[in-house]
C-alpha cells in the first residue's frame, strides 16, 4: 500500500521534503499560496548541494478543500500560522490520518491536539538547510535529515512506512524520542534564530566573534538545563551544546527562517521557540534568564515593524 502525502506550507522545509518524495514517485499533494498560478504553469524547481531537480507536473492546490484525504499531511507552516489549521486541516483528515509538525518550538503538538483529540500527531525535527528563493524556487544548501517524534500516533505500521518513504527519497530519516527530540532541536533554534535577528548577521558572522559564540554556548546550556527538568526520559548532556558549535561551524553562511522573516518584515515566531519553552522551564522551577531577555528584545524588534501586541 502507498500512502497519500499532503504538504502545507510549500516552503523551504515543505518544498525540498516534498519535492523529494515526488522525485521518487511518491503520491504527493502540494497546497500553494501565492505560487500557485506560477507552479501550476512552470513547476517546482529545487537547487540542491545533492543534485538540482526539476518537478515539471505536481500535484498543486490553492486551498485543502480541493485536495485529497491524506494518509500523512507534513505541516510545513510557520507556527504564527497555524490558527489557519482549524480550518485547513478537515478536508485531508480521515481516521488514520497522521499530521506531522516540521515546526519550531515547544508545545506545539499539545495544541493542536486541544483541537483535535483524536488526531495522530507527530513531531518533525528539520536538520535542513532550505530556503525558499522565488515563486516555484527551493534552494536547499546544507544538510537533509528529518528527526521524528511521535506524540499520539497509535499505529506504528504508519510511522515505519513513512520512515521508509523517506529513506527511499533519499530524505535522512530517524525516530527518536518526542520530548527529547523538541528539547534538542531548540538547543541550536532559540540561540541561533533569535541572535541572528537581535544582532542582524548570520550563523558564521555569530561563530567568527569570541564574545557572541561564548553567548550562544552559555544560552544552549540553558536550554539543555530547562530541557533536563522537562521530563523527558533522556538527558541532554552539556557536551551536545558543543556539538552544535562545531555542527554550525561547518555549514554553509546561514541565515536561519526567523532572520528571514524579519529580514521580510514578518511576524516572528517568538511564542512557540521563546515564550512556551520559558513557560514549561518556570513551572519546572528554572529560569531561562538569557533566553527570556532574547525573547523581550525579539518582541521589542518585531513591534518595531507590526506594531506593539497586545
């Protein structure tokens, strides 16, 4: 049996994995906003470190309740919009429907269970870099691994399959644990993303000054503190902050998704990669003290551009 892939957010992350498993013939299901004419007319081209690729006749929509029910929907969104999966979500659902968030942030999965119960629900953590660079364009420069968490899915025979599609599509695949996983993935976000914007530089430019790589190794350990307190079932070791560095060191000038959004001037995902990770480590009797001041800096810049929030 083939399962029906449904991609939301058709950026970056969601066109390059998407992308991917169409390459490999893969029944795949693209929902466009504003490339839709564009894609429908001219396609999806990826330029990757891997091998470019062109994608002349996809499966490309304009709105979910035009498109199929999914076996796997990969929301590929950013977390300031997911309000819109109340209503985009339904039309892809049936029974057994899995929805994997390749999202950034902590408590992501809780919420969207809170609106629907009985929804399998996964975590997807993206190691990618990938970008998008014009209508219908993906530029995917470094790396390519997908970590997922499962959260509330009861079938594990739907997990393994996608675990093979991924690997069949030539997408580095892993399932770990849910929790620790999240907790990791923010270790390399929280400092990286949000500094990038405070500081307006990119990933290389943070590691070449002492004074800023010794900031972002003194935030990932407290990351990597709050997440020991989580209670997840594996600890983090302090060591892993290190790994990060010299990971980062190795790629390519980066620009993270949140330099890219402000860089864009639009909103930021401060709630889900700042705030609800500050508030999990404060009910758990630790502060975040670097990490919360970031998160007041960031909110400060972003109202610089949005106007102040309520």
């Amino acid at each position: 049996m083939s399962l029906k892939y449904g991609i939301i957010g058709t950026g970056g992350i969601g066109g390059y994995c998407g992308g991917k498993l169409a390459k490999a013939g893969k029944d795949v299901h693209f929902l466009f906003h504003t490339d839709y004419d564009y894609v429908k007319s001219h396609g999806l081209q990826i330029d990757s470190v891997n091998g470019d690729f062109h994608l002349s006749d996809i499966n490309a929509y304009n709105s979910t309740k035009n498109m199929p029910q999914c076996d796997v929907v990969l929301v590929c969104l950013k977390s300031t919009n997911n309000y819109l999966l109340k209503d985009m979500l339904p039309p892809l659902l049936h029974k057994k429907t899995l929805v994997i968030l390749i999202q950034n942030g902590i408590g992501l999965e809780e919420d969207l269970q809170k609106d629907f119960p009985e929804l399998y629900i996964a975590a997807g953590l993206a190691f990618i870099c990938s970008s998008k660079l014009g209508k219908g364009h993906i530029l995917h420069q470094s790396l390519g691994k997908i970590n997922i968490g499962d959260y509330s899915c009861h079938d594990s025979s739907i997990l393994n399959h996608v675990l093979s599609d991924f690997q069949e599509s030539s997408v580095g695949v892993e399932l770990v644990d849910y929790r620790e996983a999240r907790w990791k993935k923010a270790v390399w976000n929280i400092p990286f993303n949000g500094m990038c914007v405070a500081l307006n530089t990119t990933t290389d430019k943070l590691l070449a000054h002492p004074a800023t790589q010794q900031l972002l190794h003194e935030m990932m350990l407290e990351v990597i503190r709050a997440a020991n307190l989580s209670g997840s079932e594996h600890k983090i070791e302090e060591s892993y902050a290190d790994q990060m560095i010299e990971l980062t060191k190795k790629m390519p000038p980066y620009a993270p998704s949140m330099k890219l959004d402000f860089d864009f001037h639009r909103p930021l995902e401060i709630y889900y990669i700042y705030s609800s990770p500050i508030i999990e480590a404060k009910k758990n009797g630790f502060d975040m003290v670097r990490v919360s001041m970031l998160e007041k800096q960031l909110k400060f810049i972003e109202s610089s551009y949005l106007g102040v929030k309520e």
